[in-house]
C-alpha cells in the first residue's frame, strides 16, 4: 500500500490511509490542504481525497444498491451521450465493492459533497426508520474515495496517470443529468407578509393559482424544450450544451432545477411565486408581494370592528337587479325536467354531430399545429351553417389576406379549384359570400376590445351570429402597452365570453400548440396531435372555452396526410348535445381533391349545396337564391334547430 501511496502522490494526489468501513485511519485535516506523507503498513484501502489539494478532482458516486429500477447507469450514460457523445469515455470510471461507480475528473469549478439524486424509502426501508435513500452524490471539497488498486475496486475506464480535464460546461451536463433522476425534494416555505394576513385569499395563494410559470420563465430566457408525461422541460438562458435545465411539473405544480448554474436552487420545489421572487431578485418577500397586489392578485376581506358597524340600510329592489331571478331558469329547468331540452345545432357533418353542435353564446377554441388546415377546417363549418342557416359570420384574418380566405371559402363550396371556375360561377360565388361573410382588414393592428366593439356593430348591421378570430395570437394588447401576457389573456377570455352571453354570439377562436408539443411522434415519426395543455398562452384557453377542439393531420405521412382529425377535447353543456370524442378515436374528414371534405361514411356533407347557382339565370343584378331549409337527416332523429 505504501508504494501505491507514493505513486499517486507523485501525481500530485492528496492520499490517506482507510481502514474497516471505508473510514479514514488518521486525522486528516491537513491532508485535505496539502499532500501528506502517511503510513499506509495497517491500511486496508488507499483514499483519495478530492477537492482543490488534488488538482481540483470531483467524483460522482453512483450507489447502485439502492436502484430499484435496475438500469440507474444505463439511462444516465445514454442521457449524458445523447448530449456529449464522448464524454463519459474520456472519465476515469471505477467499480466500488457494492457494485456501485465512481466518474473521476478533473474541472476549474467543482463544489462540495452534494447529493444530486435521492428516492423515497420504500415500505420495508421505512420500516426501520429509514426516509430517503441516496443513488447519486459528489465527492469534492471536504470528501474522499477508495481508490484501485484497493481490494474490491476495480478500473473500468481511463488511468489515474491522466484523470482528465473536463469544462465547466460538461462537468453541468453529469451534475445536471444526474439531478434529474432526483424524487425528493425541499420546498420553499412561502410566508405572507403581517400586512396581507387579512385578506380573503393572499396574493400569494391567488398568484399560484392564476399564474402561468411557463410564461413567466420565457420572459427571463428559459426556454421550453420538450415534453415528457406531466413534466415541461426547459433550457436555462446563457451558454450551455445542457439539453434541459430544469422542468415544470404540471402534476404537482412546481418548479425544480437540474443545473447549478443558474439563481433556482438544485433539488428544491419552487411554486409560481418562489419562481417570480427568484426572479425578480427583489430584497423581500414582502416586495415581491406588494408587487403581486399592484397587478391585481390577492382578495382583500373586509374587517369591520363591531363598534365601527353601521347600521343596515334599506336596499331597493332595483339595486339588486343583478341578481338571477326564477323567472331567468324556470322555464329552462322544467323543459329540461320534462326532456324538452333543445339541442345544439348540428354542424352538416353527421359524424360529428354526437361530438360537437353549434350552440349560441358560446366561445369555442381550438388548437393545433401550423399547416395542418386550422383555418380551412373552421371556414368548412362556417360555409356549411351559412348553407344550412343562412348564418352571416364576422372573421378577423390575422395572418392571411381576404384573398386567402374568400378563394378557400369558393372552393370548399363548390367542390373544385377556383383554377377551374368560369368568371360568373365566381361572381356568383363571391357575391355569396360577401353577403354571409364579413372580413375585418388585416393591414391594421387589432386588439380583443376593437374585436368586440366590431362583432357588435356587425351584429347590429348586418345581423351576424358568429365570429372567427384566427388566430389568436395575432391580436395585439390593449393599447400595445407591455403587459403581463397571461394576464392580459386572461381578462380578454372573460371578457369575450361575458360579451357572447349578452349578445348570444358564438365565437371560434383558432389558436396555436407550444413548441414543446412539437417533440411528441407516434412510433412511425407523426407529431401526436396536441392536448389542450398545449395551447401557447397556457391552459386558460381550456378553462375559459364553453367547447375545445384539436384539429389534426400527420401532414407527413403519404398515406394519412389528407386525413383531418377533429378531437373534441371538451364540451362544457353535454346536456345540449356533444361530448369528448375517445382519445384514440378522433372524427375523420378526408380532403379530396384539395376543396371537398368526406366523412369517413363516403358522405359530402356540401354535396347538397353544390352546383345550385348553375341552375339558376344568372343577371347582373340577381342575388343568391336562398335555399331550401335544412331538412332533418333520417339518420339524426334528435336534431333539433334553436
């Protein structure tokens, strides 16, 4: 032992002598200082003290025995490779005596012995007292490893004769990797300040409900990366070859870090408000919190002492006029006992309809990828319901021009390509749809309020029922000021659907997924069609919509691609018809010759329509014969009309 002691001190390695149980035989204070001379005649092992004294040398330690799930080493080292493909090879790598291993390196910054990787206790671990179990930790400032040629360690990979130099970036992609198999963690203790102990629901309480900590890390650089199960991924800002950083767990609702080198704290929970009092880098909570309260979160109670209560007033009947009043329900409640219930509006398409009607004051959002044919799908229900109505729309066009819209709106109708049209079959065309369709001019900011101010107006005008907001992201704030995203989103949701319920106007909003949702394919390659989680701007749009929709195609695949999925994800008032489709059974529409739908039936739910105005004398000054009304399909006997 003694001739392997001077070898590794020769090479600058601080080194002491370890007895039974892996203990060190000596004080060794100043080893870890500078290198010191020992007697290693009674030694059973040679210990290698980590830290500055040996050049700066880390190792992980990986304790195996503890790994319930058995592959522990094989996932680790695939998720470091994926990242840095040579990394692992260029280690010096150790088996332990208990099947465990140690990743030996050199780096400019190491830190202090860390566990990086903790587990519950399992029920029989409990059983004797025991809480957590560690699966990997750092050896560094402060620590120490049995070192081979030692009995029961063994040389894997790389010599003692040239430990390697790693970058601080890479020794962040084995720390980072490693934190990321961690299951237990700290949580921040969130303390109101005295001032806001008062108050119906904290500011702090109301800002981890409504806040979107997806956004808010945006705002400060993070980046979203992918998706795994109930966890967002996301990249921290700065240099780093790191794939992730850190994720949001959506399950549990926190925020938990992988690298150390950013403010968040490895290994510890953070709620929406620990993550903007990070942040924000403010002195004190209570600053944090008195910020929250200018931007409008927290419900303040009302305490009256008993001597300060005034009298009570008499209050007018008309001051109370807000109130629901029997005569509001009634009517609905017995129609609804008796069965009577009237049932949405079918859409044309009968494989839809058990799925989704149309409904008055309704807010209807979808999602979906770019170039999967959101837009083409929503004009296919309108010009349907224009046909089987006569319902007059108002469209805000954000990212295409009226062009667009009105030569989709032509084709969709008549089953052919606008290429392929006469000069009066288009005339006529276009005269129809001016007189159903009215398109808001895209070469002008819009903001969610002019939205409304212009529904109404054209409701009032030209009696529109239904307005098209595509997409959504293309709508500016409220006087372009710099706002909180989520919470300018938010109030205009409520707004809107505030806006359908006293108007009976139905709104369709057409949103897009995160970019997150775009890492998630089937088995062949696709994208899997996106959930309601994964609409941009958060899960708001879910929670606010009276119906939401996935529209979705394997654009890729040569023999799906024209294949268009409809997932109706939720559907608020099942008792007026329509519910969630099966997760795996979405509604099928495939395009033909890239201007008619059918149904998976072989039905044309436009057939009907089709070709009616070459049966008319066209003249310059004849309008658009109305069709016949809408006749009740045989296969639906529970159709009912408004």
């Amino acid at each position: 032992m003694n001739e392997i002691a001077a070898k590794y001190r020769s090479l600058g390695l601080s080194v002491m002598p370890i007895g039974e149980s892996k203990r060190p035989m000596v004080a060794w204070t100043e080893a870890q200082k500078s290198i010191v001379e020992y007697d290693f005649d009674t030694a059973q092992s040679v210990g290698l003290i980590c830290g500055a004294v040996s050049g700066n040398l880390e190792a992980i330690d990986f304790d195996l025995k503890y790994d319930l799930s058995g592959d522990l080493m094989k996932r680790y080292r695939k998720e470091v490779e994926d990242i840095c493909p040579d990394l692992v090879k260029r280690l010096l790598i150790q088996k332990t005596p208990s099947g465990g291993y140690h990743f030996i390196y050199r780096c400019a910054v190491i830190g202090k012995n860390t566990k990086l990787a903790q587990r519950e206790a399992n029920e029989e671990e409990k059983a004797k007292g025991e809480r957590v179990k560690v699966l990997i930790e750092t050896r560094g400032e402060g620590g120490y490893i049995g070192i081979y040629p030692s009995q029961g360690y063994e040389r894997i990979n790389g010599s003692i004769e040239a430990i390697p130099i790693i970058s601080e970036q890479e020794r962040e992609v084995l720390i980072g990797t490693a934190i990321r198999f961690n299951s237990v963690f700290k949580h921040v203790e969130q303390h109101t300040p005295r001032e806001f102990t008062g108050t119906a629901k904290s500011p702090i309480e109301d800002y981890n409900e409504r806040a979107d900590p997806i956004l808010l890390l945006e705002s400060y650089g993070w980046k979203v990366v992918g998706t795994k199960g109930q966890k967002v991924h996301m990249r921290r800002p700065g240099d780093t070859s790191a794939l992730t950083s850190g994720n949001w767990d959506i399950d549990k609702g926190w925020f938990s870090v992988f690298s150390t080198s950013t403010e968040f704290e490895p290994q510890r929970a953070y709620k929406p408000f620990d993550i903007y009092h990070t942040l924000t880098k403010n002195r004190s909570v209570s600053d944090s919190v008195r910020e929250l309260v200018a931007m409008g979160y927290g419900e303040k109670r009302e305490v009256v002492k008993k001597e300060e209560k005034e009298p009570i007033r008499a209050v007018s009947i008309v001051e109370l006029d807000y109130l629901v009043s029997r005569e509001d329900f009634q009517q609905e409640l017995d129609d609804y006992a008796a069965g009577r219930l009237i049932l949405g509006r079918s859409t044309g398409i009968h494989t839809l309809d058990p799925y989704f009607r149309l409904k008055k004051s309704h807010v209807n959002i979808v999602n979906g990828f770019d170039n999967v044919g959101k837009t083409t799908m929503l004009l296919y229900i309108a010009q349907l319901s224009s046909c089987l109505y006569g319902d007059k729309w108002g469209m805000f066009i954000g990212e295409n021009t009226a062009r667009n819209y009105i030569s989709t709106l032509l084709q969709l109708y008549y089953g052919e390509r606008v290429q392929h049209m006469n000069s009066m079959k288009i005339k006529q065309g276009v005269d129809r749809i001016m007189s159903h369709f009215f398109f808001l001019k895209s070469d002008r900011v819009w903001n969610y309020q002019e939205i409304l101010e212009a529904s109404e107006n054209l409701r009032a005008k030209h009696g529109i029922s239904q307005f098209l907001i595509d997409p959504w992201n293309n709508l500016a704030t409220v006087g372009g000021q710099k706002v909180n995203k989520h919470d300018h989103d938010h109030q205009a949701l409520t707004e809107i659907t505030v806006h359908s319920k006293q108007t009976e106007m139905t709104y369709f909003i057409n949103t897009h997924s995160v970019t997150a949702s775009y890492r998630n394919k089937d088995a062949n390659g696709n994208l899997e069609a996106p959930n309601k989680g994964d609409t941009e701007g958060g899960t708001k749009f879910a929670s606010k919509a009276s119906d939401f929709m996935t529209f979705h195609r394997k654009v890729q695949d040569s023999t799906e691609f024209r294949k268009m999925e409809i997932h109706v994800r939720k559907v608020k008032d099942t008792d007026t018809g329509g519910r969630p489709t099966p997760f795996v059974e979405p509604v099928i529409l495939e395009m033909h010759d890239g201007c008619k739908y059918l149904e998976s039936t072989g039905r044309d739910p436009m057939a009907e329509w089709r070709g009616r105005d070459t049966q008319v004398k066209i003249t310059a000054n004849t309008s658009f014969l109305k069709p016949k009304p809408y006749e009740l399909p045989e296969d639906d006997p529970n159709y009912v009309p408004f």
